[in-house]
C-alpha cells in the first residue's frame, strides 16, 4: 500500500514541475518545427493562442491537423510563418487552402497515422487531455483518432488539461512520463448547437431508416440526415455503434434502449468512435461511461475491422452525384470544401461486412432548388470521394437508388427517379446522349 501511494505522491509532484503558462508551452517552438493537433474539440486552445501571438518571430512552422479550431494563423500574411497542411478542412481554414495561404493533403482517415509516421517529422505534439488519474494517467478524451501517433512520434508534447474533458475508457491513454510540457485549463470546450430537422431531412431519414435492420451496426456523422436518422431509429432493437464520430443523435439511442451493442461481432456490448463533437450532454454522457470505447483511427476506421461486425449500415452525406454514380463529396469543382474524412474507409467497410448497407445522401437540389445535386457528369476538377465500384444506396427526399450490383444504365435510371422532377427530363436527355439509357 505505501508503494501505491508513494507512486502516486510521485505522479503528482511530476505533474507539479511540469506546469507552465501557455506562452511558456508555445515558447518550445522553434522555426522550421513541425506540429500536430488533434481534431477539432481536441485542440489545444490556449497553447495555440499563444503560438499563434509570436507567429511573426517564427519561419517555416509547419502544422498537421485534422479540422481546426484557431483562426489566427489561417491569414496571408500568416503563412510564411505558421503554414497548415489540413488533412480535412473546416469553416476556419477552408479559405485559406482554397486561396493557397493553406496546403491541403489528400488521404484516407483510417491512414493518418500512417502518413504521420511514414512522411512528417512531428517536433511538437499538443492535445487537450481529462485530468491525470492516482496512476498517473489522462486520456485523449474527446479526440483520438491519429493524437496517440503524433504524442508517440513527437519531440515534446504539450497537454492541456481540462476538468470539464471527460474521462473516457479504450486505447486513449497517455503517461505522464510521456508529457514535456503541462497547460491548465478551465474553459468549456469547443460545441456544436443541435439545428432543427428540416422536411427534407426528416423524409431522407424516414427512407434510411425502412432498411436498417434490428441488430444493424451504425456508422453516422453529423448534421441534419444523421439526427434525423438516430430519430427515426429510436423503435429499432440490439442495434450497435462503430463509428468514428459520436453524437448526441447516438446518446438518445443509446438512453432509449435501440443502442445495446449485443450483436457486434467486436467489442459486444461496446460503443466504440475515434472522436466526437456534439454538445455538453454528449460529454457528460462520455465521461467515465464504461459503454463507450475510444481507438485510434487506424483501428476504428480500418474497413476490414469495421466489416468484422455484421450488418455495418454507413451513413454519409455527398454534394454531388453522376449517372454512374461516382460521388463528390469534399469539393465544388476544384476548390476543396472539405475532405473525404471516413466516408471512404465506412462505405468499403460496409461492404465487406455481411449484410453490410452503405448509404450517400443529399438533398436533391441546392440553392434554392436551381441546382440538381444529380448531375449527367461530375464538374471538372471535382474530387471522387466514394468511387462508382464502392457506392451501395444513394437517397435524397424523393427516394432511394440501389447502385452497387447494377448496370449503367439501371444506375442512372435509378438515380433518376429520386432527382428533383424539374431536372428528371434534362438528365434524361443527357443520359440518352451519353448512351447510358
């Protein structure tokens, strides 16, 4: 017992020498490093802050990261200093890699740990952790995903470490051996406000939800469809989650009774992501939840683990589609919107599982209905997210298309039908002179 504690006593008196203020954690930056945050809720605020108000005496820092939080450093006059590689992009750096102040590196979710590993050197390592346990633990808590690569990998590592991160149980855990640097921090983290579901959102789910099966393993993202979904679900039995996203659509699932994980072929009885986003509630839900697992993503969303489960039914949103059925998802054109995140690594992971159902959803227009998101050919410069030999089901409000398994010309009769019926005739016309009809 006095060996317990005197470890502890140990764990805590390191803890104590390794505190600092964020400006002395951004002072270990040197020009030329290169740096690696975690997704989104994961990031290290105050430590980025700080980084981001000495830009101007650094050259050539480099930073790897997953969707961003800080706006500081997506500016012009920002990037000989602090430049991005986003390896997905958001609201805050998608005008900074379309106008080029911001590089964008194209991959597969499920190989980020790999490509950190295998093509950038990582100096610096900062991500926000739960509180440091009696062993002398925090966790990765709401952003694990590549984080445990880049703290493995990095020189020095900077953890942020805040109460109101909950604790969460899986492969999410790092030492505090392995902690260069200690920022404290008591401010709430990054959340999402739950939009209300549109009609069009509402019918998209309503058909999704016809075909999902009582012990069906889910894969949703976040946003309208996929809430909408979790809603229509609610009535449905034994139904498991392995997921990379968790949401506050999954706790409402998991509160009613529809979520058990009984049927997962792995980690039964096991709720299992790679990061989430949502709001307090989702959080709160998280924290020390022994049904919920957190993984790297090379696990989560490794399409061969993900078909292990039967039944693997993924849901993913697109911006456009062909009469092939090729799906972008991440682009308008050539400008980069976002990024093909998991949508690949699921679609593939559904399948390979038995039983498994993929599904691409989009509102049948956009801009006001003036625009058909099914469209005779992908615009030039459009990036394939989910390729014609990987899509399963495609849905908008005015039905479903089954592709996977069909001919040309019954996908782009198929994908016709739930177009909008003011664009029905031109696509038409258009896959007559394509010779596809």
């Amino acid at each position: 017992m006095e060996s317990v504690k005197n470890a502890k006593r140990s764990y805590e008196k390191e803890y104590r020498q390794k505190v600092c203020s964020p400006e002395e954690a951004a002072a270990v930056v040197k020009s030329g490093d290169y740096l690696c945050f975690p997704i989104s809720v994961g990031e290290p605020t105050l430590f980025v802050r700080a980084l981001a108000a000495r830009k101007h005496e650094l050259e050539g820092v480099v930073i790897n990261q997953q969707h961003h939080l800080c706006p500081d450093y997506f500016t012009e006059d920002s990037a000989p200093h602090i430049k991005v590689n986003a390896w997905f992009t958001s609201h805050v750096s998608r005008e900074a890699v379309q106008k080029g102040w911001a590089d964008f590196v194209p991959n597969y979710f499920h190989e980020v740990p790999r490509l950190l590993r295998d093509y950038w050197p990582v100096d610096v390592a900062g991500t926000v952790v739960s509180p440091m346990d009696e062993h002398g633990y925090f966790t990765c808590s709401l952003s694990v995903a590549y984080t445990m690569e880049a703290v493995k990998k990095a020189k020095k590592v900077v953890v942020q470490v805040n109460p109101q991160a909950p604790r969460t149980h899986g492969n999410c855990h790092i030492h505090i051996s392995e902690v260069d640097h200690i920022i404290e921090c008591d401010e709430p983290l990054a959340s999402l406000t739950i939009p209300p579901i549109t009609p069009i959102e509402e019918s998209i789910g309503g058909y999704i939800s016809e075909l999902v099966e009582d012990g069906s393993c889910l894969q949703l993202g976040w946003g309208g469809i996929p809430n909408s979904v979790c809603k229509a679900l609610l009535h449905k039995k034994d139904l498991g989650i392995h997921t990379e996203l968790l949401s506050d659509g999954m706790v409402d699932l998991m509160l009613s009774g529809a979520v058990n994980n009984s049927r997962k072929q792995t980690h039964t009885g096991k709720t299992v992501a790679t990061f989430a986003l949502g709001t307090s509630r989702l959080y709160e839900f998280m924290n020390e939840n022994p049904r919920i697992e957190m993984h790297p993503v090379d696990y989560v969303n490794y399409p061969h683990n993900i078909g292990k489960n039967d039944n693997v039914v993924s849901i993913n949103a697109t911006l456009e589609v062909d009469l092939l059925g090729q799906c972008c998802s991440e682009s308008f054109g050539h400008l980069q919107y976002s990024g093909t995140g998991g949508q690949a690594d699921f679609v593939r992971g559904s399948n390979i599982s038995n039983g498994g159902k993929g599904f691409i959803t989009t509102a049948a227009t956009a801009k006001n209905g003036t625009i058909s998101r099914i469209v005779p050919t992908l615009a030039p410069g459009a990036s394939v997210t989910t390729g014609k030999n990987d899509v399963d089901y495609v849905v908008t409000e005015f039905g479903v298309a089954k592709l996977r398994g069909q001919t040309a010309r019954q996908r782009a009769l198929n994908l016709i039908s739930i177009a909008h019926p003011d664009f029905r005739g031109e696509l038409t016309e258009a896959a007559r002179r394509m010779n596809r009809i």
